[in-house]
C-alpha cells in the first residue's frame, strides 16, 4: 500500500435534525444556533473527504436524509450499529475493509480545522509501514483514527467519551505490538466556548 492507494474515509456524522446535534451548544447558544453550527461542521467535514473514496456511516434517523446532500459524492450511506462509540466505530472499519479498501480511516464531524491534509497523512503513515495513525484532540479524545484490519483492536478499549480515550487507544496498541503514530493534535467544537475560538481563528 501507497500513497492513497486503496484506502477510504468514513465520516460518522449524525443526521441534522433540530434538538438532536450538538446539545451542549444548544444549552447555552439555543437548538437552532446549534443546528446551524452542526451544519457548518458537516460542511467542513464533507470538504476535508470531497478528493478522497469515503462512506459516511450515520445515526440519529433511520435514513441519511439530508446528509446525502453534504456528501453527494460518498460511496456509500450506512447506519451505525453497536451499544457504544468503540463498537460502531470497529463495524464500520470493518464494514468498509470488507469492501475491498485496504485501509480506513474514521474521521468525525466536531473538528473543523481537520483537513483532507490529515488524512493524506494518516494514509502516509500507513503506506510507510505504520498500523495506526491517531489524530489526537485537545479534550485526550481523538479526531481521526486510521489502519488496516491489524488495527480493529484498537477500538476495544473502554474510555469512550472521556479524557482517557487516547491513552487507553495508544495502551491498547502497545499490548497488540502495533505501531501507533500520531499526528498534529487539534481542538474539537463541542461548547459555546469552542465554537466562538474556531470562528475567531478563521481568517
């Protein structure tokens, strides 16, 4: 594997309905403010896998509605599946290695400053001989998580919405023998707070 060669994006994003995204910013800023920021999010998420093959696994509906719209070029539209973050995110990676790609990558929709450049580095990483690259996030979660099959367990860990998800990530790595890697960390928008630092930071 090199370069970009066989390799895909999955964002997993939740379908834009009022009074379901981003609910710590609808406390404070209100469920429409919060709608309009989660929309924004999505935009910058489809822009960041627009030049690459990717699948967007969604929740939040029982069909993608809208989210067809944000990625009218995504491979494929699928729903999560699983009891936790951790489950849904190994199905997926699964799912779309089952398909043929030779490596995936799972990105979100909360990180605005994630490029299609962190990708293409994750994929690097890949294609250098590495089986995971992380993008790590400022709360000690991670942006982007990226591998082929030898990396699926990865996602058994147990720190799932909290500051320990990237420690418990890189641990389990090392109990695998896994080479992990890390790219540049990044801050997610998921307050009032967040989303006015993002906005203040865009030229």
């Amino acid at each position: 594997m090199t370069g970009l060669s066989g390799c895909a994006a999955v964002a997993f994003a939740k379908v834009p309905l009022r009074g379901t995204v981003k609910t710590r910013l609808a406390a404070v800023r209100g469920e429409d403010f919060a709608l309009r920021a989660y929309r924004e999010l999505l935009q910058q998420t489809a822009s960041a896998v627009a030049s690459l093959p990717h699948h967007v696994a969604f929740t939040g509906d029982t069909l993608a509605g809208e989210l067809r719209d944000f990625f009218p070029g995504a491979l494929s539209f699928f729903p999560q599946q699983g009891n936790t973050l951790g489950e849904r995110q190994k199905g997926a990676f699964l799912r779309c290695l089952g398909l043929g790609h030779t490596a995936v990558c799972i990105i979100g929709c909360d990180c605005p400053t994630r490029t299609a450049t962190e990708i293409a580095a994750a994929f690097d990483l890949l294609g250098r001989g590495c089986d995971a690259a992380i993008g790590p996030a400022r709360d000690g979660g991670y942006y982007l998580i990226a591998g082929s099959v030898a990396a699926a367990g990865l996602f058994d860990v147990n720190g799932w919405g909290t500051s320990s998800l990237l420690r418990e990530t890189l641990e389990q790595g090392q109990r695998l023998g896994l080479c992990c890697r890390l790219l540049r960390e990044l801050s997610d928008i998921d307050t009032a707070e967040d989303y006015s630092c993002w906005k203040e930071s865009v030229p």
